[in-house]
C-alpha cells in the first residue's frame, strides 16, 4: 500500500516498473511550484534554476528527480538526511527546499574538493548554508561516522558502490525511513536494486519520470 500510495503522489498516477510517466505540458518544474513559495522558498528555486540555465550542474539530477527528492523527504519530515555524491550542490538544494520546512539538516558527501567548494558557494547563495554539512573525501570511508537515526538517504556516486553504501548506512535507517537510489537501470545499480527487492524488510518502487529512481521503504 505504501508503495502505491508515493507512486501516486509523485506522478499523479500509479506506475509500474517500466512505464512511462505523464509529461506535464507546458510547465517549469523549477519556477512553477504547486503552491506559492515562501521567501525562503524563492531564494532556493532562483539558485536552482541559475544553476541549470547558467550550466553549473554536474552529473545532477534532472529537476523530474529533484522535485521527487523534495517530496518525500518533506513527506517523512525527514531531520536527518544523508546525501552520498554532492557534486555542485543541485540535488542537495532540492532536499534543502524540504528541510527547511522539517527544520531537518543535510549532511552530503563528495569526493572532489572542487565541488564540495562549489556545491558550498551554492547553498551559501541559497540560504541553507547552516542546514547543509558537506564532508570531503571517500564517502565509503567517512560515512563511518555517521550516527543513527537517519531518516532520508540518498545515493547517487559511484555506481559500483551502491550496495557498500547499502550495507553500511541501511542499519542507520530508522524504521520508516528511505532510501533513494539514483540511476536505477544503470550498469552497477543492478546488483543494488537485487538486493533491496530480495530483502523482505524493505519495500521497493520505482519512479522513472526523470534518470530513474529506486525509493525504498524501511518497513516498521
């Protein structure tokens, strides 16, 4: 039923695996949100949309998945969330949109010190700089520093490492949280998406309007 129910949220109809989502005609998912923003709201979607007019994204989610990203971690109230791959910040702005309504933080991990200085200037210029903690380095190794409970994490580095993030963050989880898995379908992320869907403790979907997202739910 949970399964069911995010799907429908997020596309506006119930998907199965594979299918194609509606397209939405004739809107801007940046400067077009549902309902009118907050000043606070404003400063973010303006740094987002300059973002992506101006090319300063890197290897970013497509702003389908940023919306998606937004969504459920303000659905979770999500206060703690785990980001592995900041590059310029794009991604980690979208779940900031969702954290300043939780009152919740990000801490996001990148591994090359020119984007995590990049992705800095971004949240500064965004407002979310005290919300937001980027950690440079090897996310495979710093991520042992991280503390239970984590509400939110969202995996999208090396694809290779999906299933070592997996096992190292999954038991941080707390019941009911989720786990998001960027690039479902790519070479790498199979082994991933075997693992989640195997485990009778997790409850998987997929949201595939943008590059393709596993949201896996921690089951109570």
């Amino acid at each position: 039923m949970k399964g069911i129910l995010v799907t429908a949220v997020i596309a506006g109809a119930t998907l199965t695996p594979g299918a194609a989502a509606p397209a939405q005609q004739g809107r801007s998912v940046e400067s077009a949100p549902s309902l009118p923003p907050s000043e606070a709201e404003r400063k973010i979607l303006s740094v987002l949309a300059e973002m992506r007019g101006a090319g300063r994204t890197y290897l970013s989610v497509p702003p389908e998945d940023g919306r998606a990203l937004r969504l459920l971690t303000e659905a979770v109230g999500a206060k703690t969330v785990v980001e592995i791959g900041t590059s310029t910040g794009y991604s980690g702005l979208w779940l900031c949109l969702a954290l300043q309504k939780t009152g919740g933080r990000l801490i996001t991990f990148e591994i090359d010190p020119g984007r995590a200085a990049t992705a800095r200037k971004n949240f500064q210029q965004a407002g979310v700089a005290e919300r937001a903690t980027v950690v440079e380095g090897d996310a495979h190794e710093k991520i042992a520093a991280l503390a239970a409970p984590l509400d939110v994490v969202f995996i999208d580095a090396d694809k290779e490492g999906y299933v070592d993030y997996l096992r190292k963050l999954l038991p941080l989880v707390r019941p009911g949280g989720l786990l998001l898995a960027h690039n479902v379908g790519m070479p790498g992320v199979t082994e991933y998406v075997k693992e989640v869907t195997a485990n009778p403790d997790l409850e998987t979907i997929f949201y595939r309007e943008g590059a393709g997202l596993a949201v896996t739910l921690k089951k109570r």
